[in-house]
C-alpha cells in the first residue's frame, strides 16, 4: 500500500518509523491522476516481478549523509542510490512532494483527475474522476496516453509518467496545465487540461436490484475503514454484500485492518516482516461474520487491498472474484534525510494468514469474471444466502 500507517502495533511510533507499503502503477499514477503517489518501476499487472530486495536502507542513507557533508544535495544522492539498489518500490520524495504524499492520505491531492497503468509497455488510463479536469475534457477510461508536454510516454516507468502529469517543479500545482497527447481507436488528439486541488470519496455505497449493498473501496485512505464499518452495519439485515476493491491501489494498512475487522471475529489478517523481524497484523473481535460477501478484485487490486483480499480468502470469509490481482507485498519504511527530503525503502515483505506470498505473484480469485462480474457476484450472493454464508466463515 502506500501510506503512513503502522500494520498492528498498539503502542505510538514517530512518523519516521511508521511502516508502509508503497504501491505501483494505479497508485504511482495516483497524486496526479486521483490515487495515491507512489512508485513503480515497470509493469507488473500482467507478469510476476521480481521480489523487492531489503537491507539496502543503511547504505541510501550513509550516501545522503556524505552528499551532505560534501555539500551536494542527499536527495540527489538518495536518488542514485536507490537507482542501483534494485528496489523497483522505493522513492525518493522532496519535502513538498512528501508533504503533498502525507495531506493525498486524507483523499486530498492536487492532479487532473484520472487514473492510469502501464500495460505492454503504454501507459493506459483506467478510471476518470467524476467532475475532475480530465473528465471535463472528455478522456476516458480505455483511452492511451501518448505524451505529457511533448515528451513521449512509451516505455517510460509510471513514476516518470507520474512526475510529467503532476508537474514536479518549483511552482507548479494547481492551476497550472498539462498538455496530454491521447489516443482512443484509430483517433489521436492532443487536450490541455489544468491541474486542480481535488478530493475524493474513497468509499461509495449503493443498493443492487437484489438488495444486495455494494461497497466500492477506491484507496484507503484516513477514516475509509470506519466508512466500510458504517455502511455494514446499516447493510439491509441478511442482505449480502459486494466489497469492490477493483482498481484498488492500497493506502494505510491501518484502515485495510479496519476493514478486515468489519468481517471478522478477530484472529489474523496477515504476517510481515522488518529486516528479519516476523510481526503480526490482526483484526478487531465483533465483525459480522454471517452475512454473504463476495469481494471483487483485479489487476489493479494492488498491496493493502491484496493484503485485505488475501486474509478474507483464506479465513473463508468471503468468495473472491474477479482476475489476478496486481502483486505488491513488500514492507517499505521512510528514512528521513538531511535536507528534509524523505526515501522510502523495502525492508521486508508481507503474507497472507495460510502463509502465502503476494509480491510479484498476486492473488488468484476463486471464481473468475472479466465480464459483467457485479450481476454475477448477485448470483453467487444468493447462493451463499441459501447456504447460509461463506464455508466456515470468519475463520
């Protein structure tokens, strides 16, 4: 996930101690299109990345305290090191662009509104905000990005991608524009679009013809788990319920766990791992461990979302559908560096409660559903209503 947040310790860390798990592509993108920032070094929807390294933190941070004392600038030197780390999740953020990474955890970001993914080396945009700037000029999801101010995108990492689109020089955020070349079919254009501070509704909640309640988790964000909580608790009684995390880039493992407790009894969620420490993460006793669930996921389920998806999967808490999710579970940790620039490495990685790794694997839905998966996550809501629930749930 990316994000700020502690996985399940009680006592209270400093911020340069908390963990996170910092996303890909759909969250890369995301400061800028509407997720989260983040970072990625290639695609890795439709393939099995390599596992993030870990240990390399010590050395990051020794390269920035010599650039410091020789009088050279630590972020750049963070930066080159982290480039020869071989850790395709780390980043290295300025103070302003880290601030601006801590106030998107509250769902406020400045961007024009749309997310994207790298897909067979194109950078592909897969949502667009309602009433944002890239809706308002008409870009839709499915349409490819070509170019951002004239530099072509092909084959770049969606975090260079993602630093074109926000803009990443002094004086730039909102208000400013962004000319974006796009192409949708045999039709190619070129739309300027102006940047805007935005917000957004990371949980929305509707009623299906069924009486099913479908809650759709876009990121997560602070306060998004006690959202998910309200909206079960005020679920029609015996009505089932569709947990949308497609297009999920992860957030605050935190309010992942929140979430993970509006369906379980307590008991695990998920293991992880700091430079060799094993630690646990588990959920909140009282959750509704009756009521049918399915949870939707797909490539762009990435991280906290796998993380959530992983643990209802393997308690039996939920039926799972969908396609592959995206397969991001490393730990990373901010270092804070002597200009006040902030690198977030890998220390370790994370598993699922039966002890499955997600990191460059995924997650394999138990039912797959490229197509119209909402009418057929109903029916699979009223066979497990007829079967009083999941098998063993909330395991």
């Amino acid at each position: 996930m990316s994000g700020r947040a502690l996985f399940c310790q009680p006592r209270r860390v400093g911020r340069g101690a908390a963990l996170t798990l910092v996303f890909a592509s759909v969250l890369a993108a995301g400061a800028a299109t509407g997720s989260l920032p983040g970072t990625d070094r290639e695609d890795a929807v439709d393939g099995a990345p390599a596992t993030a390294p870990v240990g390399h933190h010590a050395e990051v941070a020794r390269a920035a305290e010599e650039a410091a004392a020789d009088g050279t600038s630590p972020m750049e030197a963070a930066q080159l090191a982290v480039s020869r780390s071989g850790d395709r999740w780390a980043a290295v953020y300025s103070p302003g662009e880290y601030e601006e990474f801590e106030e998107s955890l509250d769902g406020r970001y400045t961007g024009v509104g749309l997310w994207a993914r790298e897909r067979d080396g194109r950078i592909e945009v897969t949502r667009v905000g309602r009433d944002t700037p890239a809706a308002e000029a008409g870009i839709r999801a499915g349409d490819r990005l070509r170019s951002v101010d004239g530099e072509q995108v092909d084959g770049r990492p969606v975090t260079e991608v993602v630093s074109l689109l926000r803009g990443d020089t002094a004086g730039d955020g909102a208000g400013t524009t962004v000319r974006l070349g796009l192409e949708r079919g045999t039709r190619a254009w070129d739309e300027t679009v102006r940047r805007a501070r935005l917000s957004r509704d990371t949980v929305t909640v509707r009623a299906l013809g069924s009486g099913a309640t479908v809650i759709r988790v876009g990121a997560f964000t602070r306060g998004s788990g006690e959202e998910v909580r309200t909206a079960v608790r005020g679920a029609p009684a015996g009505a089932g319920i569709v947990l949308d995390l497609r297009g999920n880039s992860g957030g605050l493992v935190a309010e992942a766990a929140t979430v993970a407790s509006a369906f379980l009894d307590g008991g695990l969620v998920a293991t992880y791992d700091v430079d060799g420490e094993q630690r646990a993460l588990h959920a909140e006793p009282g959750g509704d461990t009756v009521r049918p669930l399915v949870a939707l996921v797909d490539g762009g389920t990435m991280s906290a979302a796998e993380l959530l998806t992983g643990a209802l999967q393997d308690r039996g808490r939920a039926v799972v559908m969908g396609s592959r999710t995206f397969g991001k579970g490393s730990v990373q940790m901010p270092t804070t560096l002597p200009d006040g620039s902030v690198a977030e490495l890998t220390v370790g990685h994370y598993r699922t409660p039966s002890g499955r790794g997600v990191d460059g694997h995924g997650l394999t839905p138990d039912l797959e559903a490229d197509e119209k998966p909402l009418q057929r996550a109903e029916t699979v809501l009223s066979g497990l209503g007829r079967q009083d629930g999941p098998s063993a749930p909330g395991r």
